[in-house]
C-alpha cells in the first residue's frame, strides 16, 4: 500500500525532499464548480454585473492562486510556473459555472496542488462578486482531472 509523503518515520509533517528528482515536463488540469440561481448566472453571462466582469477577475484571482499555492499549502513546494490558464464556461442546464484550471512547468514535483488551488480559489472569486445577489451558491466537484508527467507517470480521472 503506498505511504503518505508528507509523514516522517516519527509521524511529523516535512516536506518532501525533491532534489534528487529529474526535471520532467509537468502537467495538471483540475476543475472545480459554481452552482447558482439561474438569475445569478443570467447575470454573470451578460456582464451585467455591478463589480464588472466575473469571469475575468475569477481567472486573475486563479491564476494568481496557482502562483501562490506553495504560501497557501504548508508543506507545497514553491515552484516555476510556466503556464496557468482557466477555462470558465456557464452552464445554464446544470445552473452553474465550470471551472477548469491548467498548470504546466518543467520540474522535480508536480503541479497537482497549484491546479487544485487554482480552481478552488477561482470559484470562491466567482462567489464574493456574487454573493450580494445570490448567497446560496454552493461551491463543489472540486477534483484532479489528470496529471501527466513525473516518477509516477500519467493519471486520468475516469468520469462515471
């Protein structure tokens, strides 16, 4: 059964010790969901919104939060970054907005987490401009899409 990295022999916390890694192409695409009132995403689809445009501050806040995962995620390692992109799309059937975070760089460690947080923190931006008009939104379905790259080779979620 695989062990937790980020336990010693002792069952402390440490950071994981990645010098000894190759640096290897690394990828991670995470996504994360806004559910709302259909009013609340007709409004955020029309741009209509007092605070300005929803998506684009939504995609700053998580790109920034991938820059800055490693001081958010205590044992994280603080990483070069060579690409971060978000995709946020509405979806009127499912009255919510999907959020898709990429994460790229050439490394010794992944860029799951950065993904993740990207995401995450790119639905909680989604919800401060909204909750003014809607504060019951819920923010979910936050998951690791797939990660390719590193010792541990690719892994992709099998969508059910």
């Amino acid at each position: 059964m695989p062990e937790l990295t980020h336990i010693d022999a002792a069952g402390h916390a440490a950071m994981v010790d990645v010098g000894d890694k190759d640096v290897t192409r690394r990828e991670a695409r995470a996504a994360a969901a806004v559910y709302m009132q259909a009013e609340t995403l007709a409004l955020i689809e029309s741009g209509g919104h007092s605070k300005g445009d929803v998506f684009a501050v939504a995609r700053i806040a998580g790109i920034q939060a991938a820059k800055r995962c490693s001081d958010l995620i205590p044992l994280c390692h603080p990483l070069p970054l060579s690409s971060v992109k978000l995709e946020l799309t509405a979806n009127s059937a499912e009255q919510r907005v999907d959020i898709v975070a990429s994460c790229k760089l050439a490394g010794r460690t992944g860029v799951e987490m950065e993904a993740l947080t990207a995401a995450s923190v790119a639905a909680l931006t989604i919800y401060d401009m909204c909750k003014a008009v809607d504060r019951g939104m819920v923010i979910g379905d936050v998951r690791l899409l797939e990660k390719r790259g590193g010792a541990s080779g690719d892994w992709q979620r099998s969508e059910t």
